[in-house]
C-alpha cells in the first residue's frame, strides 16, 4: 500500500476541456468512408397486425440503396427474451429486432430505408406503405388485469408479465394494534429520461473477416458485445463496439434497442457501413420509459410515532416487452424490496406485479424504483407526523436506525453494512436551518404566503452483486477490470471496462491510480469504452463506477507500484521495501535518497533488458479484477431537504432552496459527487413537477415532442447546497460506496412533502407526481 | 428529422415577393425568423414546395414614430423590440409582453410579422396587438390594406392574411400619460407559451378607468377583448364587488376552451385570478 | 418534387469563407457539422428548444437547427471552434471546468455561447437573471448549479475590471 492513502481532493477533471472546447466526439460526430444512413419506418399504432408492406414506392427515390423489413433481417437477428429467472416466474415473450406479424407499441421500428443521406432517407420512409389491421391495444395497467382485456401477448394468456409477494409475518395485528392507521394512494406518472444526446449506432460490417464493428451509445461495451454477437451468430471476438463520448446516460443506454440491433444487422445485409441517429421525436417513442406505477399502502404508527407496520401494494406498467437484458422487474421489484428500508420496522408486507401493455417498454433510469420507494415511505412519514402531533424531522429521528446499529439487515432482507441516517439528518437539519424556516413558513401562513419544508431520508442501493442479475442468467456483469502498463517513458497507460458519460469515472480513476502509484496525475492516460483495447468490465450502471471500477484501478495500481519497485530494487540493487514512489520519482525511505525515476524504470524494462539481472523479465503490465460479491447492493444514504412556496391561486410551486447531505462511504473527487447529487436532485425536480408521457385511450402518445415534455430549465431551478458524511464501506479498501442515484430517490418525496407542509393550513395534500398545478389547484377545491 | 424537399428563394425585392405569391409554384411559404417554421419544417408537419426567404428586405425592418403612431415593420427581431427605447416609451405593454416570448436565442431571431402573421392563440404579441389597438399593414399585387388587429384575428391560424399576402409592418397608437398597461400569464417554465394570459392596456384618468382594454390569450382560437369586462370597469368606481362582476363577466365574453396544455376549468379560474390581480395593479 | 434542390452558399465561418453547395432544405446545423466538419455545435432537438445547437449569426446567438444554412448566405457564423481559437471565452472555458460545469459535454458549447452573450450583454449578474437567461439551454447532467457558478465568478471578474 502508499504510505500516504490520500486521494487529492482538489485535482480537476482533466478530461472536461475537451468538451468545454466543443471537442467531445460523439456518435453523431462519425463518419466513416462510404457510410450510409438508415432511418426506420414506425408504427402509428400501438397494436396492429402488419398484414403487407409495400416498399416499391420507396426502393424507387433516388438515392436509396436498401428497404428493408422484419422478414429481411430475420436469417440475420435471432430474436431474444429478456429474463431473470432468480426472481420468481416471469412470463417473457419474444421480441424481434423488426417485427413481422405485428406491432405492439407506437414507434416500434417496422422497416428501415437505407439511403445516401437521412434526408433521403426519410423522403423514402414515407413511402414506404404498412398495412396495419388495427388490434385493441393494452394501455392502463389497471385495465390490463381485467379478464376480459385484450392481450398483448396472446400465447402468455395473461398480461401479467411477473409479481412479488413479501410478508414478513403479523402485519394484520400490528396495524390492528396501532395507536394510527393510514392509508394512501400514490401515483407516479411515466417518464423517459431523455439524454441530451439521442441514442445511435454505426455498424460497419467487415464481410472478408467477418468482423463486425459498431460505434454505439451505450453505457456497457463488453455487456453490448456479448449481446450482440449472440443475437447475430457472430464469436464476440470477432465483434468490437466501441462507445464514443456519449452526451447522458442515466440508465437509458444500458439496454437493447431494437433500431440499434438492426442497424448492426442491416450493415451485416448489406455490407456497407451504416449509421442511424435516433432523432427527439423517435427518442420518445422508443427510449426505455420509466416509472408508471400505483402504490397503495397502508402505515400504522404509535402516538410516540414509532412505525408499527407497513404494507405496500404496487401496480407497474412494463410495455410489450421486458428490457433486454435486465428486464423491466427491477423496477416493481425495488418499490417492494425498499420501500421500508430506511427505517426500523417490524412488520412489513408488499405486493407488485408487472402488466404488459402497448406502450414503449420501461425500463432502468436513474434511481430504478427507489425514487418511487421513497416517495411512498417519505409520504407515508409525513403523514404519521400530522397523524400523531410530532415533528417531520423528529418522527425521523425515531425511527430511522440508529448510526451504532449497523450492520443491520432490514425488514426486506437486505444487508445494509454502514449508514449515518441520524448523523446526515442532523447535519441537514442545521445546514437548512430548520427551526428558522419553520418560523417563516408560519409567519407566511397569516399573510397569505404559503411555504412549505419537505424533508427525505433515503438509502440508495448501489454497486450491485452478481445475485442480482448474473444469477437470474442474464448476461450482466457486475466486475470490472483495470489494464496498467508503464510506458518507456515512465507514463502509464489504463485501460478500463468502465465508460464514462459525464460522471467522471475517468477523473476518478485517474485520481486512484496516480494516488496509489505516485506518478502525477498527468502521466495517465485512460482508454475506456472499446472492447477491442479494454479488459471486460460491466460498465457504468447502478452507481458503480466508483465503488466498483475504482477497486480494480486500486487493486491494478497497487500491483503496479509492487512491480515498479521491484525493478528498482533489482536494478539499485536495494530491498523494494524501503522504497517508495512520489511524483514519478523513486525514493529511499530510510535515506530520503532519490534512487530512480519511472523514466528510468519504463525505459529499462522496454529497451535495455541487458542491464537488468538475468532471468529477471520483468512484466510492467498488470490487470486486475474485482467484483462485488459480499452484498447484494451497497447501500449509501442521504438526507435532503426542500424549501418551497405554493402559489394557492395557481397552483405553480417555487423552490427555493434544496439541501443535501449524502453519505457515499469514501469520497474521491468532492466536486464530481456534488454535481451527480446536484444532477440527480434536477432530474428528481424533473419528475416531480414536470415529466409525464401522457398516451390518449389508443396507446399514442401525445406530447412525444421537447415543446410538450416539459424538462427542468435553469430559471426555475433553485441553488442546492450538498454536504456530505463519510462511512466507508469495508467492502473494498477504497471505501467508496455508489453517489449517483441518491438525489433523484430523496427530492420527489421531498417535494411532495414540501408542497403539503404548505397546503397543510387547507387540509389537503397531493399523491400523484407529477405534482402539477392543476392537481394542487384541484385539491384546493379551486377547480373541479 | 429533416425536412422535406424545397425550393428556396432569397427574395430581393417587396415586389419579387408579391409576384412570387401571385403565382405560386405550389405551396409556397415566407419565411422571417424561421422561429416557428422551421420546428414544423423539421418535424415534416409543414411541406412547402417553395420558402422565400425575405430576411434581406430592409425596408420591412425599423421601428418609428410618424404621424402619432408608433411603426414597427414587420421583419423586426423580438430582441430589437425589447431593447427598443422607442417601444418602451410608445408602446410598454410591448416591453413587458417581449421578455414573455421565447429565450434570447429566439428572440435573436424571431420578427413580430411572423409571430403575428401565425397567430398562435398561446402567443402573448397578438394580444397585445389588439388590446393596444393596433393596425396592421398588409400588401399584395393588387394594393395595400391597414387592417385593424381587432378585426384581423379569425380563427385558430386563421387572420385577415391571405396567401398573396405579405405583412409590411404593424402600427400602435402611442402611449400617453395617463396609459397604464398590465401583463399576466401562466407558464410552468420561463419562456414557454402561455397556457393562459391577459395582457390590459387602459387609460387611468384621475383614478378613474377612462378606457380598458383587457385581452385574454390561450383561453380559445384567437386572443379576446373582453369587452363586457371594460364596460363595467370604465369609468366606474372601482370596489370589490365591481371588481367581482368584472371577473364573472369573463365567462360571458370569453368562450374559453380547454386544451392539452390546461383544462377549461383551469383556465377560467386564472383568466378570473388573474384579472383581479391586475386591476389591483393598476388601480392601486 | 423529383430533383434535390441546391444552393451555393458562401458564409463566413469562424472568420473564415466558406464556400459550399447544399441542398436547400440542410440546416445550418447539419452544415455545420456535416459539410464543414465543426461537430461542436450539437443536435439535440431540431425543434428550437433544447439549445444545444446554438451558435453565433452576426454576432448574436442563434438556433443554428431553427436556421437554414441558405440563410447564413453572406453572414457571419462563430461556432464553439471558433470562440475557442479565438481565445474569447477562455476564461470561461476556465471556470467552467473549475466548477465542474460540464459532465457529458453535450450542451456545453451551446451554454458556453450562450453565457458568453449574457456576459456581453451587460445584464447585472444576479443568479436569477444568469439562470433566466440560461433558460432555453437545456442541461440534463449537471443540475445547473455548477454552471451558474462559474458565469457568476466571471461576470463578477469583469465587473470588477
Ligand atoms: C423554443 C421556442 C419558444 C418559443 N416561445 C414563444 C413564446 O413564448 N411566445 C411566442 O409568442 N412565440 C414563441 N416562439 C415563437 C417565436 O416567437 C417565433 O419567432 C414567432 O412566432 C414567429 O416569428 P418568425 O419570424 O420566426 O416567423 P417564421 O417562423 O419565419 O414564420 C411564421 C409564419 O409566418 C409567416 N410569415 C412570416 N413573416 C411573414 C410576413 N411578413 N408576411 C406574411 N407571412 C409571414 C410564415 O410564412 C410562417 O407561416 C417560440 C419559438 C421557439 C423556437
Ligand atoms: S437542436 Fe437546436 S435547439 Fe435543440
Ligand atoms: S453536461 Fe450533459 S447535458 Fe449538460
């Protein structure tokens, strides 16, 4: 190990200038030589038979090489089947990289022209003519369960795709016992989570080697390759992707798409390279959607307000397919399994089931579930306060768990190692200055000025274990891997199975590895996001990049700095245990000597092996691996409050102010978590007053478009201040826990208790996000 | 996506414009700013065969003061009206309406003849252009017309402009002393269309309304002078309840419509918050 | 409609001319990007909304997916590239990465241009009136925070200058 173990906090993220210099390389950005553009014909429908499609009109429009249809690319693609199977029965079905006999979602791709330009592209696709016979299509999950709805997949025999039972025992008489007894209804609306860069993919099909190379925007390369090369009966080695900058992730990047798949397949047709975009308007309709669901739920508490029993029930919409790979459970699955963990509790029962419907598929966005989770247990808290008298910040206080309690396993079954809920509610309380904003709320409310204080405390669940997804069969990795080799320059070069899109995985470990190593920052180099230079890794999901990449940079670095030193101790003949490396310098520890240098070390070990002792040949190239295997997730927490005004005449809520006070175990680089809380908390903001997919009884979806999604903008965001508190998980050396997720899971439960804290003097509250200003109006009684 | 085929021309001339209209060569578009043409050109929602582009076109640029109007031709940029010194004196409803529309990057490019011209019911100049009682200049190969703003709005997209028409400019009395002139409207993020708005141009006379023009937008197809709602405020002392007879005789003038943005019911319960608010503001 | 309309057009880019031939309908955008090789400028919309397509026509910031690229013909467009060279923004460019403004990069050229005319146009450099000003460029990474931050440290720089 370095004698000092300090990762410098201040060190900047180098690898930002390029794009503040408009230097970023993104999909888009590529153009290889005799490449042509693929644009896809959609459904207008969201379920139809495709009874014949005619794309001799289309063939004809100068410039257009190929069209192409399901049965085309059938012999090419295999279709596959999203499953877990380590989480209970889940009925799957089939999808198909182009359908053939009928489509099940409006904006599912049916045909792809293949033309000079996008333009071209486009002219033809609209003269490309479907034969739909309209099908009744599945669109309320509610609707979805009665027996005489229509199926979206009739083989199945039902639209329930997969459901969860959890009863930990005696709930019945713990909520028969309670002093109080509440019962809620919650409803979180669909969103998608619109990267800023649309998804895309350049496939370039090498007939004469059979190797095929895709330029793709995807969280996760080697999880991609592996995908890919099943589906197209290709060897994965004979496959490379290769992620380029990639402008947002948030989860929506991790799945397989069926325009992207397609296009790898049409190259693979056709022989010529090709690229496709998606444009914002096919964005909508074919991104993974996300939340969507219903929770009803009952909480019984003490007077003394401590929780006595919980029950949840939730209603999830999961489209016509489960997401490939990881299916559209975990969503579902993470409302039953978090809803109660942040707090002490004894009794605990949940239920969620999983409806197919006619709808784009759902799938992991940032905060999967867990926002939804929270937003219930936060609801259901403040609820009790009102219930019983006591303060918000105080009934938390009772029943979160104790900092000096942990490891604890909560009532769900999870293991949560170390966490500082009491200690970060504490420290947010005085950060807000909570007594001081009580004050003004109540001063407000006698002249019409209706504040109001939301408070959240949550636990994130991060760098999942392999038994999350590995286990169920699905090919999701949860390693990931660091590649060190000492150039003859006395540099390094990293390579890593971790992307990065914006989070500053690359800063980070950047950060590790000079720290460990003790070489300046700037004498790293790190390559990331091509399977063909990068050792397999799983990527960037699930806040891992960190925790779980920066383990591996750790442990490779470590090994690195031994090997280093072991040169030197060869060369200087001098024990490798009293030497140490600063600043790419090697150092005598007993004499405080300089006794060599990396340049030297690079520059013997590549070139002049002849001064070296014989039989040593030294391997200044080191891969190491690691995979978090103690704990199905590590879990972090974080604290958040929200400061904000109901305007009662409009129902348009200002925020003013946001806090936040995360513990993500180790912190490597302060500003990079504050930004990824301060990101998370807008997208957060995002949901909770803004996003919704609203569809029309026939499964469109009608303001599939940038001018009607409404998206957080920075005049109506308010400052966040963050704060942090440092448990370090034990689970790896570095300590780092997951820091992504946490301020998206905290804020819309914040919110909405923010937004009843000021509606509290009318006796009304809000449940259903997004928490628009005709439904506070309508709760006002001010329309009806 | 991208739009379909084009012909495009860079007029030179008023007069090439108006022959190019008189005998079209199919669908054929103006295009000014291209703030709001081009979105629906991008999205294929519009198809014309041919753009003319009259950004060239000087002589439809410029704002002036004669003969007691205010004039403001029609290729003027929305951010050259928020600037405007002379608006700001002549016309401050303009002013106060302007910083509604759009973010900088559209208003860089976005000209009142084309907003106008469109006459999107969500869009705060059209209403401004009736409730300050605005005229409007309109040429085509046969001659020029001034067409008041009061009677231009028809219908959804619907205006006295027909398609030989070029709109030359758009003129407004000037303010005096006693004008006084109020802005509301309800969007959800700064710079988005309204989903409901009043904008009020009155002359307040020794604390009496000697004139009130209250124009209610994004309520139905075209911005509405309520004038039912004048009648009881104009030269009325001004209590509450005269204040709540105002407000439900919105109902009466303003057949307000819901739509996807804002249900009915919302709309008339701010049309009526709203005008409230600004008498409020304006009386004092 | 059978044959693709075209347009010779010369335009000014970064100070430099360029002289090109496109189809009628390219947006400056894709002319940018696509015939001239400046992929800076960002495409995120094509609706006018989300400002990563921003640039400079005649000095003043502009959707460059809302413009054609006919229209630039004669004019004067500066791209990212081009402030970039120029050396104009660098202190910026500086804070920016200071504060950790810029996470997947996307909209960052476009909130760089953006900010840089509010900075020139002489607005007092409240908070509220940077964010009311940035509204109409989205950020979907950084939560806007950052950003503010680091135009406020310069406004604030040139209004002690
Ligand atoms: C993101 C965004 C937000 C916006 N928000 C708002 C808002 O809040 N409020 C608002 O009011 N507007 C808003 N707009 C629209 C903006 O104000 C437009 O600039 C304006 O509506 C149209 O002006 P233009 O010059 O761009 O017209 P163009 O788009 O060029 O043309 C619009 C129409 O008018 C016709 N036309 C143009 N000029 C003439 C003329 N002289 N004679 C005859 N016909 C003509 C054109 O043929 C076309 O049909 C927004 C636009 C965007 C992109
Ligand atoms: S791409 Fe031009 S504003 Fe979004
Ligand atoms: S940094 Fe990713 S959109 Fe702004």
């Amino acid at each position: 190990m370095p004698d000092p173990f300090v990762i410098d906090p201040g060190l900047a993220r180098l690898s930002a200038r390029k794009f503040v210099q408009g230097r970023g390389r993104y999909l888009d950005d590529i153009t290889l030589t005799g490449m042509l553009h693929v644009c896809f014909v959609r459904s207008p429908y969201a379920h139809a038979k495709i009874a014949g499609i005619d794309t001799s009109a289309a063939r004809e429009v100068g410039g257009v090489s190929h069209v192409i249809t399901g049965r085309d690319l059938a012999p090419v693609c295999r279709p596959w089947t999203a499953q877990l199977t380590n989480l209970g029965e889940m009925k799957t079905a089939p999808q198909s990289a182009l359908p053939v006999e009928t489509v099940k979602w409006q904006g599912e791709p049916v045909a792809a022209v293949v033309a000079s330009s996008r333009a071209v592209a486009e002219d033809a696709a609209e003269l490309v003519e479907v034969d739909y016979e309209e099908l009744p299509a599945v669109v309320d999950p509610e609707a979805a369960l009665k027996p005489d709805a229509p199926l979206v997949h009739p083989d199945l025999g039902t639209n329930v795709a997969w459901s969860i039972n959890i009863d930990t025992g005696e709930v019945d008489a713990a909520l028969a016992g309670s002093d109080v007894v509440i019962e809620k209804t919650f409803s979180v609306d669909r969103q998608t989570g619109v990267t800023l860069e649309p998804r895309g993919a350049i496939a370039d099909y090498d007939p004469a080697k059979c190797y095929l190379t895709i330029h793709l925007t995807s969280q996760v390369p080697h999880i991609q390759r592996y995908i890919y090369a099943r589906q197209l009966g290709l060897n994965e080695a004979n496959v490379r992707i290769i992620c380029p900058d990639i402008g947002g992730g948030f989860g929506l990047k991790l799945h397989v798409y069926s325009d992207e798949i397609a296009t790898a397949a049409i190259s693979m047709l056709i022989r010529r390279p090709v690229k496709f975009t998606a444009d914002r308007l096919e964005s909508f309709v074919s991104d993974i959607h996300a939340r969507g669901h219903r929770v009803s739920a009952r909480i019984g508490v003490n007077n003394d307000g401590k929780i006595q029993a919980l029950e949840v029930n939730d209603l999830a919409g999961a489209g016509p397919f489960l997401i490939h790979p990881r299916t559209s459970v975990i969503e579902p699955l993470l409302v039953a399994i978090c809803t109660p963990l942040a707090y002490d509790l004894k009794h605990y029962r949940a239920g969620a089931s999983l409806v197919y419907q006619n709808k784009v598929s759902t799938g992991q966005y940032r905060g999967v579930g867990m926002p939804v989770a929270s937003l219930v247990a936060e609801g259901l808290v403040d609820a009790a306060a009102r219930a019983t008298g006591l303060d918000k910040a105080e009934i938390r206080k009772r029943n979160l768990f104790r900092d000096d309690a942990y490891p604890v396993t909560g009532i769900s079954g999870e293991y949560l190692e170390c966490l500082s809920q009491q200690a970060s509610l504490d420290k947010l309380l005085k950060m807000m200055d909570y007594g001081r904003l009580q004050e003004e709320r109540d001063a407000g409310r006698d002249k019409g000025i209706y504040k109001g204080i939301g408070l959240a405390t949550v636990v994130e669940g991060t760098s999942p274990s392999p038994a999350l997804y590995a286990a169920g069969g699905a090919p999701i990795s949860s390693r990931d891997a660091c590649t060190l080799r000492l150039e003859a320059g006395g540099n390094i070069s990293c390579a890593t199975g971790l992307t990065d899109q914006g989070q500053g995985g690359e800063a980070v470990v950047t950060q590790v590895i000079a720290d460990v190593i003790g070489i300046p920052s700037n004498e790293i180099n790190i390559v990331m996001g091509d399977t063909a230079t990068t050792p397999f890794g799983g990527g960037t999901w699930a806040s891992r990049s960190t925790a779980i990449a920066g383990e591996a940079c750790l442990l490779a670095a470590t090994e690195m700095r031994e090997k280093i030193l072991e040169v030197a101790a060869a060369i200087h003949e001098q024990p490798a245990d009293i030497l140490t490396i600063r600043a790419g310098e090697i150092f005598n520890l007993e004499t405080n000597e300089k006794v060599s240098s990396l340049a030297e070390i690079g520059k013997t070990v590549h070139f002049n092996t002849h001064t070296l002792p014989a039989e040593f040949e030294p391997e200044l190239i080191v891969t190491r691996h690691y995979s978090q295997r103690e704990q199905l997730m590590v879990y972090a927490n974080c604290a958040l409050g929200v400061s904000l005004e109901v305007d009662v005449n409009t129902g348009l809520v200002t925020l003013h102010k946001i806090w936040a006070v995360d513990d993500c175990g180790r912190i490597i680089n302060e500003k990079l978590v504050v930004e990824q809380m301060r990101g998370s908390i807008v997208q957060g903001i995002g949901s909770s007053l803004y996003e919704e997919c609203i569809y029309d009884e026939t499964g469109q979806l009608l303001n599939g478009n940038m001018f009607e999604y409404l998206l957080p903008m920075a005049g109506e965001m308010p400052d966040i201040e963050c704060d942090h508190i440092e448990t370090p998980t034990k689970a790896t050396q570095l300590g780092a826990k997951g820091c992504g997720e946490a301020g998206i899971i905290a804020v819309c439960g914040a919110i909405m208790n923010g937004i009843n804290d000021a509606l509290e003097p009318f006796g009304v509250e809000v449940s259903s996000q997004p928490f628009t200003p005709e439904k506070i109006l309508r709760a006002l009684g001010k329309i009806v | 996506m991208k739009p379909a085929k084009f012909n495009y021309v860079r007029a030179g001339s008023v007069d090439q414009v108006l022959d190019l209209l008189e005998q079209p060569a199919g669908f054929v578009k103006i295009l000014a700013g291209g703030q709001s043409l081009n979105p629906t050109l991008n999205m294929r929602l519009s198809a014309p065969d041919m753009l003319i582009d009259i950004n060239d076109l000087d002589e439809l640029r410029g704002i002036r003061v004669e003969e007691d109007r205010l004039h403001v031709g029609a290729l003027t940029r929305h951010a050259e009206l928020e600037r405007s010194e002379l608006v700001a004196g002549h016309a401050p409803l303009l002013t106060k309406a302007i910083q509604h529309v759009a973010h900088a990057a559209v208003r860089n490019r976005g000209t009142i003849g084309g907003n106008v011209s469109l006459a999107d019911p969500a869009s705060e100049l059209p209403a401004c252009c009736v409730a300050l009682d605005a005229s409007i200049t309109i040429r085509n190969k046969q001659g020029t017309r001034v067409v008041r703003a009061r009677d231009y709005f028809k219908d959804l997209y619907e205006t006295d402009l027909q398609e030989n028409d070029l709109m030359i400019s758009i003129s407004f009395p000037l303010a005096g002393d006693t004008t006084v002139c109020a802005f509301r409207e309800f969007v959800r993020r700064r710079g988005d269309f309204a989903s409901t708005g009043l904008v009020v141009n009155a002359e307040l006379v020794d604390g009496v309304f000697t004139s009130f023009s209250p124009v209610f937008f994004a309520v139905a197809n075209t911005p509405v002078l309520a004038a039912g709602v004048a009648q009881l405020l104009v030269n009325r002392t001004i209590t509450g309840e005269v204040v709540e007879q105002a407000v439900a005789a919105v109902d009466h003038d303003v057949e307000i419509t819901g739509d996807s943005n804002m249900s009915e019911e919302m709309k008339r319960h701010l049309a009526g918050h709203y005008l409230r608010e600004v008498i409020g503001e304006l009386y004092g | 409609m059978d044959k693709e309309p075209r347009i010779s057009i010369s335009v000014t880019v970064n100070g430099a001319l360029v002289e090109a031939e496109a189809p009628a309908r390219e947006s400056l955008a894709d002319f940018l990007r696509h015939r001239v090789g400046l992929t800076g400028t960002h495409v995120g919309c094509e609706q006018g909304i989300c400002g990563a397509c921003t640039v400079r026509f005649d000095g003043r910031i502009a959707r460059s997916c809302l413009t054609l690229a006919a229209q630039a013909h004669g004019h004067s467009i500066e791209t990212i590239e081009g402030v970039t060279d120029s050396g104009e923004i660098a202190d910026l460019q500086e804070a920016f990465l200071r504060h950790n403004a810029a996470q997947c990069g996307f909209c960052t050229p476009g909130m760089l241009i953006t900010a840089a005319e509010f900075l020139n146009s002489g607005e007092t450099a409240r908070r509220e009136s940077i964010r009311q000003f940035l509204s109409g460029n989205y950020c979907r990474c950084t939560g806007y925070h950052a950003i503010v931050d680091a135009i406020a440290e310069i406004a604030g720089k040139k209004a002690d200058a």
